[in-house]
C-alpha cells in the first residue's frame, strides 16, 4: 500500500512561503525526486501551522 501525504488544497490568499513550498514540491515530483518531494509537503505543513495557525 502506498502512503502519501495529500496536496494542500489551494486558497485563495497565499504566501510567499506557501507558494514557494508547494512550487518546490511540484518541482521535485516531476525530476521524480520523491524525498524531496515529501520534505517540502512537510516543510510547508509546519510553515503552515506556526504561519497560519492551520494546516490549509
């Protein structure tokens, strides 16, 4: 069974972090960098929780 941590939803306000997480993370899925990948999922959530107070 393969585990994978799900996307972030989009919102319509986002910051600069936000964005740069999740265009880091859609980098490395397509050079098929899976480990980085996941750290930058994981680099965005915690950003996320102490940003925003939330995991969008």
């Amino acid at each position: 069974m393969e585990r994978r941590t799900p996307a972030p939803t989009p919102t319509a306000l986002q910051c600069a972090t936000c964005a740069r997480h999740q265009a880091a993370a859609a980098q490395a899925e397509e050079r098929r960098d899976y480990s980085r990948a996941s750290d930058e999922r994981v680099l965005l959530a915690r950003h996320q929780q102490s940003a925003h107070g939330d995991a969008r």
